[in-house]
C-alpha cells in the first residue's frame, strides 16, 4: 500500500495550491481458482491482496475533472457539465476512460459529482492479472463519493466498476474482480457465486504461503483475446443448448455429464466447455480443501487449473508454462498456475511458510537468460477489501 502521506504529497506538487480533501485506498486481487468462469454463472475464489491503488482527491470550483499519475507521465482533462455529461473525452484518454467512466457513472446514479483533481498512487503491477484496473475504479468511486459527502453500497458500487471496465475500456469482463477488491477480508479468500452473487469468506490457514511471480509479459486485455474466449463459451453454450434446452449455462453441466455433452461441439468449443466446467468444481474442490486445511489437495487443484488453462481455455503461453515448470520443481511447492485472464501476467503459486524464500534461492541460482523483471516475486497476503 501506498503511504497516505506520500499521495497527499504527490498530489500537492501535481496540483499547487489545492489541498487533499479526501484519500481513498482499494486494493488489487489475486485469484486463487475460478478462472474465466465469473461470466459463465461460476465460483470463484479470489483474495485481495495488501498491495493496491491510492487516490487523493479534491473538489474544483470549475466544472472539469483534473487527474494525474504518478504512474504515467500525461495529465488528463475533461468538461463535465451538471446533466452528468463528460466532453472532450477521446479513445487515446488512456487510463483517463477510468476516470471518466467513473465520474459519468456515479452522475447517472445521482451521486452529485461536480469538477475535481485527482491523483493516483499505486504499487500494483500494471496488467498483470492483479486486477490493477478494478482497484482504480473502485478507489477512484470510493474518493468520489467521499467527496460528495454521499453513500453507495458495495455490491452497487461493484457493478459500477464492472459498467466502467466494459462501456468505457472496452473489456467485456465479469464480476468477479470488483467484488474482490471491495468485499473481500482480510485472512480470507472470498468465494463468490457468480449466478446468485451470493458470497461466502473462506479462511486460509495460516501455514499457507500465497505468492505471486510475474512473467514479465504485459498482457491487454482489450485488445480482443479475452472477449474472443467469452464468445466461443457463447457459441459452445448455444450448441449445448440445442441438444439440451433445460441447460441455461455452464453451471447447469456437472463434470458427470460432461463428457456426453462436450462430443457435440466441434475443437475447441468442446475443450473451452472443458475447461469452464471443470474449473468451476475445482473451485469448489478448493474452497473445501482450505476449509479442512487440506493444504495438498488445494496445492493439487491450482496445478490442474494450470493444465486446463493451457491445454483447453488456451491462455497460457510458453514463458509462463515454463515459469510454473520452474517453480512447482521446488521442493515444498504444493501448487501453481497462471492467475488471471491470461496472455501474460503472473502466476500464483502455493507452499507452506517459507517456500517463497526457497522458490526466490533456487530461481535465483539457476538464473539461464531470464530478463530481471521475471523474477519480480512477492508473497501475497490475504487483505481487506475496500468495505
Ligand atoms: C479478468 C476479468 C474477470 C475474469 C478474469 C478471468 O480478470 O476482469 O472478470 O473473467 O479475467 O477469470
């Protein structure tokens, strides 16, 4: 986490002569298992995680919108007006879409957002299946209405984070990364049912080490791979559902009935449903086996996600194969795989206490061509969501 004063710093040299008038923290996720499955009515099991984005705001008397980074170089700008409308906003705003879509959505909700500068801190990996875009909005939200002096609840508020992502980034992605990152607590995973969005707190033992490395290969997701998978599970879903209309989605196929169901679709539509199925019963496999402190059998379904991710979902790519190869060579690793979207990003591991230290040594000693940043590593520690 970012120091709250060092924000508060940042943004008075960003914006002299303004004072901070409220400072906001949301935190980043780590997904344990339940990979692409929010979308298709799934479990997931994701944590917040103790690293995250700071938001220091305050209102203008003007009707703009100020934001600078600390992170990026450019200042953003926008109009807004009283009727909620945001002008001068254009495709190359880059992260600045956040902000606005932000602002314009918590408008349309009646929450009295007028002109104000922010500045935003953060010490989470930037697309790196951390959920560093979540963590934004959702600070971003938490500060403005703050500001406001108004209200809104969390599961509201997740959703708003949710509408921003895909009306104005662009990524048509699911519920399980707000809902992480604002109703998740500390010492537990937050095991979440996407269909009803009820949700349940599982403990993680204490002698469990969660860490995560990073490939070092930045993933977009806008740039269409992720809304490509989220089709092919449409047009698989379709298929099944002119065989078997009483199945409404993914959740209605138990790993039972796969098999029968999965011969009727065509490569890869069959291994996409695979997947999709089989990671949402893991996901609940692993809920079970860290309730009983289970710690292998948790170990053991995060390496079975990794194989159905690559093999099936095809969202891997070699360089993370092969930094999981490396890592789950450790003695003392019980587990690990990709985590996140895919494409790039970073890989969650599991061991008991002490095994980050050894994963770090023996990569470390065997250190062959891999740039510096592939070994970027830190243990990742069951935090506090933002409510
Ligand atoms: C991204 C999306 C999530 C989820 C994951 C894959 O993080 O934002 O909604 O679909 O990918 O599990």
């Amino acid at each position: 986490m970012v120091n709250a004063e060092a924000a508060q710093f940042g943004f008075r040299s960003r914006f002299p002569g303004l004072s901070p008038e409220v400072t906001a923290f949301a935190p980043g996720r780590v997904n344990l298992v339940g990979e692409h499955v929010d979308y298709n009515d799934g479990l997931v099991l994701p944590m917040a995680i103790q690293l995250g984005t700071t938001v220091v705001a305050a209102r203008l008397e003007q009707w703009v919108v100020r934001a600078s980074s600390a992170r990026v170089d450019s200042q953003i700008e926008f109009r807004v007006d009283p009727g909620g409308r945001v002008m001068g906003v254009t495709p190359d705003l880059g992260w600045g879409r956040y902000v606005a879509g932000v602002w314009t959505e918590l408008a349309r909700e009646g929450i009295e957002v007028g002109g104000a500068a922010f500045y935003v801190d953060g010490d989470l990996p930037v697309a790196a299946g951390l959920s560093s875009s979540a963590s934004l909005c959702a600070a971003l939200s938490v500060a403005l209405v703050e500001l406001c002096g108004g209200a809104m609840d969390a599961r509201a508020m997740a959703h708003l984070c949710r509408r921003v992502e895909r009306d104005y980034a662009g990524v048509p992605c699911g519920i399980m990364d707000p809902f992480a990152v604002l109703m998740s607590r500390a010492g537990h995973a937050l095991m979440l049912d996407c269909r009803d969005e009820t949700i349940e707190q599982v403990p993680i033992p204490q002698s469990l080490e969660l860490f995560v490395l990073d490939s070092g290969v930045a993933r977009a997701l806008a740039d269409g791979r992720y809304a490509l998978r989220r089709r092919e599970c449409e047009a698989a879903l379709e298929r099944i559902r002119g065989i078997r209309p009483e199945i409404r989605s993914f959740r209605d196929v138990s790993p039972d009935n796969l098999a029968e169901i999965v011969r009727h679709l065509p490569d890869p539509l069959d291994r996409r449903a695979r997947h999709v199925v089989t990671e949402m019963a893991r996901t609940r496999e692993a809920a079970d086996a860290l309730s009983r402190g289970d710690l292998g059998r948790f170990g053991g379904l995060l390496d079975e996600s990794h194989a159905s991710l690559r093999d099936d979902f095809e969202v891997s790519l070699p360089a993370i194969d092969q930094l999981v190869r490396e890592v789950r060579g450790v003695a003392s690793v019980l587990g690990a795989r990709l985590t996140g979207a895919g494409f790039g990003g970073c890989i969650l591991a599991a061991g008991l206490a002490g095994c980050a230290e050894r994963v770090r040594a023996a990569l470390e000693a065997d250190d062959h061509d891999r740039p510096r940043q592939q070994s970027r590593m830190f243990v990742v520690v069951p935090s506090s969501g933002v409510v």
